[in-house]
C-alpha cells in the first residue's frame, strides 16, 4: 500500500509514496485543508460548505464538495479508505507519520515537558520546527479553522522560543538559521537570534473575536493561558512510555474537547500489570493544558480492599490538594463533597482516580463542572458510569511489546537482538508490568543482555523469582488480582486454575467443579468482570499465563491435594468423553476442533498428571483422542504427545499408547522427556 501524507504546516502538500499529488481548485484545497488540519476528526458538511463558500453558497455546492470527496479518494488510489465517510460529515483517518500536524504535536508536547537540557531534547525541539515550511494552509486557509491556525502558530511561538534559549546557552545559535527563515515568514516579521526570545507574544485576543462556533470545541491556547493556573499534583510521566499510542490518542482526542461530541468521563479497564495507571498519567501530562485550574491525581486502592480508599478520604486528598488547610476541612463525608463541589464549581479541572474498586467509590469525586474531565482506572469493569467512555485494555500484540521493551532498555534491536527480545516477550507472556520488571534487571547489569535473561526464565521454575527487584513484586502485583476475592469467589477461582485446556468454557467449569451451567456462567462472568480471566468469545474464557502461575502457588497453600485430584480428575474425564468434537460437551467452543488447543491441552494435562498422580487418566485421554491427534498434529507433535503418554504409562502400563509411539518413531527408540515443565506460564503460545 502506499505510503500516504498529508502537510498543511505551510501551503497545502498531499503525497503519496513521495510523489505530489495534484489538488487543482482552490474550493477544492480548502476543504481538503480543513480535514489535514483537524485529522481523526469529523468536519461536518455545513461546515466543509462555509469554509469553502464566503458568501451565498450555490444550491449544488453539497454535491460539489461530495464529488470534492470523491476526488481526493480517486487521486489516493489504494489509500482512498483513509478519507472516511461517518453520521456528522466526513474524516481523514491518519497515523501521526502521515500528518505533519499530528507529527508536530506529538513533538511539541515532548519537547514541552523536557527542559532541552539534552541533545535528544534538542533535536525532538529542531525536528517539530523542522516540520514548518510557512504559515498552516497557507494560500487556502479555511474558514472555520481560524482558531485551529492561531493555536498550531501560537504552539510553534512558544518553542521557538525555547529552543532559541537553549540552542544560545550552548554557544549553538547558528544552527537554527533555516528555522528562524521559516519563523519570519510564519510570524509575519524577522526573528531575533541570540537572545532569549525570539518572538514576542501577541496580544491576548479575545475569544469573543474569533467565530462563535468554534469556541466549545477548541479553546485556544491564549484563553488558556490567561486563566489561573492551578495546583498540578500528577506523577511524573516516565520518559520511557511507549506503545499504547491508539488508546492514549483515543482518549486525548475524547478528554481534550477537540471532537465534535467530546466526553469527560474515561474508564481504563484491564488486569492487573498492564500499565493502566502510566497510560492514565501519560494522558493526564497531554491534557493538562486543556485543564488550567488543576490536575489532581488520587489513588484508592481498590486492588487491595483492606485498605481501600474511602469516598470521604479521597475527598480529604483532593481538598488538600487544591490548597485547603486541614482545619477547614470538613470531618463529615457530606460535607467534605459539598465543600469540594463548591470549590471547583465552573472550574477546568483534570481528576486521575486511580484503582477505583466500584462505581460507589468514584461517582462522588467526580468533578461536576461540565468543563472538568476525570480519568478512571480499575481492575473492575464500570460501565455503570454514566455518559463516560471506556476502554477495555487487552494486551499488547508482540510488536508493540517489542517498542515498549526497546524504549525501557533504550536500545534500538538488530537482528539477533530483535530475537532475543522477542523469545523474552514470549517468557513474560507480553505483560507490561513483567517487561519493565525484566528491563530494570538489564539496565542494573544483573544480566548482561537479553539473551541470558531470556534464558534464565526458561530453564527457572518460577519467573516470578527472576523478575523481583526491590520494592517492586511481579507475584504480588497479580495476587491481589484474586486474593481479596470473598472466601467463597477465591476459592472457585483458584480451582479454575486445575483445568488443564486453555479455553474454558462454561460447560467444562460447571463439569470440573460439579457446579450447576448457570453458577458456572454467572462465576466466569464475575471473574472476567474483574479481568481475572479474559473473555475470547462468547462463553469461553482464558487466564492470562503469568495469573495462572499466580493462582497455582495460592492452590498449593489453600486446596488440599486430594481436592486438587478430584477437580483435574473430573477435567480429564469430561474431555475424554467429549473426544474434543464441537457441541455440547466439547473442549473448546471453537466451530472447529483446534490443534493448538488439543496440543497444549495434552500437554498441560501431562503436567497435572505427573504432579498429582493421574497418570492413567492422562493415558486414557491419549487413546480416546487418537484421531484427533493423528488428524490435527504434525508428525513432531504427535511423537511429543506419545513419549508424554509413554513416561506416563510406566506407572501404568497400555500395549495401545507403546504401539502407537512404536509407529510414530518407525521402530526408533524414543529419546525419554525429560518430564513436564514445571511452569506452565512459559506455554503462551
């Protein structure tokens, strides 16, 4: 496909793979204007019609701007799908390295937040400049953008100055004469070089003067920075961060009042481990200058209900921070909330609730002026909160692991180093809490490179031991996922963890617990309520790996070992009987038996079977999936499943399995295994 960009940080410039495309017709570059500038926003037809048309706008001026359209599809021929149509008008759909503006901003706001003492900072403050080639849209500047234009100037102002400053204290100044050349043209006279600003700020204009509809949308950056500036109280935003550009972007575009129906309610769900809270924080630090009165972040502990945070001691830390002595705070909870609702009445606030547990423990604290915004991150699904956004956070695919893993180690991988890292990723089953546990064991020399500690967590029995460092608990994290469960939720939860297929649907829970079908549905949909197991499909359910481990050190010191016997007894016979076929009583609700399934199902089974002593059991599923094996494995799996039947058979003897192993390796004595691995968190395939 070819590679698309739109650039509108000067006169209006389409590419596609490097080469122009021609826009001819000045109605027609105002309205593609108008979409580049605002990308991944919808621009409504009336308004695409009164950036083209000044005056009386003609009775086929819709069909002209839908053939305008079309047009611009035609000219990006495989790309045209980036042009999108939806309810309010239409959007283009760009990556930020597909637009400048986009480009620019995320540049700007790394700049912004460093203080350019760097050479990095340096050339990210040189490379957002570098992007301007003159005034935005210069030439077809749309009506109904004014605001937009004086921001994106208004932002290349304030960093231009700041990188005159800094590139002048280091004696370096001679290196930004093509960027002030630019800047004189943008800022309509010459800039200064060697002092300590290049171009002054221009007067405050007010928003009354600027077009009326375009105030709710996008404040602008002078209005902003008139207003108080009120107490910030985020942690800070790791220099690292990587990855997670979709749902940071998605909630920046959603919280900032940019789109054209904007929510100021987000909730971040997802397990434990996966970087809820960083991605919260990131978002907050973007934010921020949309927020003027304040940013305030609280954690409530909700992962831990022993000492979870009170709707009236979260309000006591919100009242703190925005400047209240302790003496004036109220000791009861109503009127803690009715000072706090006083106080930020009408203001523009930013509030980051942090492991909130229940919708009770948040709707309280969040802001009630309609220009506030509150982001919330939970464990727990809280879809009851009304008018908010959510976002179900999964895990990240192996590439985005593989930037995130690259940033923390601050090192760009070659070949054989991208595979090392990839089998690492692979050990810490992508989880991000895992990876940045196994980057601080790195960059602390305690292993030299990723290979070794890559090689280490597959030959320990535990990654958990591996990726501990001080102060920071991989298995603590995840058990208290599941350990401050009620009794009777914890205990069911834990005994999910003896079934050995990786795919469990209701049908197999309620068989291998000897519940009913529908405490076996309502239990699995609480779990996955609290990100305990991870919904693949309509009944059926997975633990993510590394929960897994978890839950089989907890099940060591809680269930006995003959109830451990019983439940993978039960689950070794219901899989037996259901011969892994699709209905009722199948392994996996797949439409089609699944060899992965049937394999790491065998596998795992092997692995109970040794610990627990159920050989035979596990023998005889051997030979009641024979066809299965023989069908969906491969020559080399089905001799690793029958050398797993044989070890196993020499506590309990069948002429059937060693017949079939005798076949399989064509009369060749098969090399023993070694046993099964002891830790079924490295089987994340």
């Amino acid at each position: 496909m070819s590679f698309i960009r739109f650039d509108v940080l000067g006169s209006l410039q389409v590419r596609s793979d490097g080469t122009l495309v021609q826009l001819t017709g000045r109605k027609y570059r105002t309205v593609v204007s108008y979409l580049a500038l605002q990308p991944e926003h919808s621009a409504a037809m009336e308004d695409l019609l009164n950036a083209a048309w000044e005056k009386k706008r003609p009775s086929s001026a819709n069909h002209q701007v839908r053939k305008m359209i079309s047009a611009l599809r035609l000219s990006l021929d495989d790309g045209w799908d980036l042009v999108t149509t939806s309810q309010e008008g239409y959007m283009l759909k760009l990556t930020p390295k597909q637009s400048d503006v986009s480009e620019f901003r995320r540049l700007y706001d790394r700049a912004m937040s460093s203080s350019l003492a760097s050479d990095e900072d340096l050339s990210t403050a040189y490379s957002a400049l570098a992007l301007w080639r003159g005034r935005p849209c210069e030439g077809s500047e749309p009506r109904g953008q004014e605001l937009r234009i004086f921001e994106l100037v208004e932002q290349h102002r304030v960093l231009l100055n700041k990188t005159v400053q800094a590139f002048h204290e280091r004696g370096r100044s001679d290196e930004l004469t093509s960027i002030l050349h630019v800047a004189s043209k943008i800022h309509g006279h010459p800039v200064r070089r060697g002092s300590d600003v290049a171009v002054p700020a221009p007067p405050v204009q007010p928003v009354s003067s600027l077009p009326v509809h375009n105030v709710p949308h996008l404040p602008s950056s002078a209005a902003r920075d008139s207003s108080p500036v009120g107490p910030s109280c985020l942690p800070r935003d790791l220099h690292d961060f990587a990855g997670r550009e979709r749902e940071v972007d998605e909630l920046e575009k959603l919280l900032s009042g940019d789109g054209p129906h904007p929510l100021l309610v987000a909730t971040i769900h997802g397990m434990g481990g996966l970087g809820k809270t960083t991605i919260a924080v990131r978002l907050a630090h973007k934010l921020a200058r949309h927020y003027p009165d304040g940013q305030h972040f609280v954690s409530l502990d909700g992962s831990a209900s022993s000492s979870t945070a009170s709707v009236s001691s979260a309000l006591g830390v919100l009242l703190r921070q925005k400047g209240v002595p302790d003496d004036e705070i109220p000791s009861s909870e109503e009127g803690r909330l009715a000072q706090w609702r006083t106080l930020t009445a009408g203001q523009r606030l930013l509030v980051v609730l942090d492991d909130a547990c229940s919708i009770e423990q948040v709707e309280p604290l969040i802001p009630p002026s309609r220009d506030s915004a509150c982001v919330i991150t939970s464990r727990i699904i809280l879809n009851g909160i009304d008018g908010a956004h959510h976002i179900s956070l999964g895990l990240p695919d192996e590439d985005e692991c593989l930037k995130m893993l690259s940033s923390m180690v601050d090192q760009r991988f070659d070949g054989s180093q991208t595979q090392d890292a990839r089998a690492l990723i692979q050990m810490c089953a992508n989880l991000p809490l895992a990876l940045r546990l196994a980057a601080a064991r790195i960059s602390t020399r305690d292993f030299l490179d990723l290979r070794e500690l890559s090689n280490r967590l597959s030959s320990s029995a535990s990654a958990f031991s591996e990726l501990e460092v001080p102060g920071r608990s991989l298995v603590g994290r995840l058990m208290t996922s599941f350990t401050y469960l009620e009794e009777f939720d914890h205990d069911r939860y834990l005994r999910l963890s003896l079934l050995p297929c990786p795919e469990m649907d209701e049908t197999s829970v309620a068989a291998s617990l000897g519940v009913s079908p529908d405490w076996a549905r309502r239990a699995c949909r609480r779990f996955a309520d609290r990100a305990l197991l991870q919904r693949t499909r309509s009944g059926t359910y997975q633990m993510h790996p590394l929960l897994l481990h978890a839950a089989h050190l907890e099940v060591q010191k809680s269930i006995p070992r003959e109830e451990q016997r019983r439940i993978a007894r039960a689950a070794l016979h219901h899989y037996k009987a259901s011969y892994g076929l699709v209905g009722a009583s199948r392994i996996s609700p797949s439409p089609s038996a699944d060899g992965n399934v049937v394999l790491r199902t065998l596998t795992r089974s092997a692995e109970l079977a040794a610990c627990l002593g159920l050989q035979e059991e596990f023998v005889d599923l051997c030979v009641a999936w024979e066809g299965l094996i023989s069908r969906l494995l491969d020559t080399r799996q089905q001799e690793a499943v029958w050398n797993l039947a044989l070890d196993a058979s020499r506590q309990h003897s069948n002429g059937s399995v060693r017949a079939h192993l005798k076949e399989f390796v064509r009369g060749r004595e098969p090399a023993r295994p070694s046993g099964p691995r002891p830790h079924p968190y490295l089987d994340v395939s």
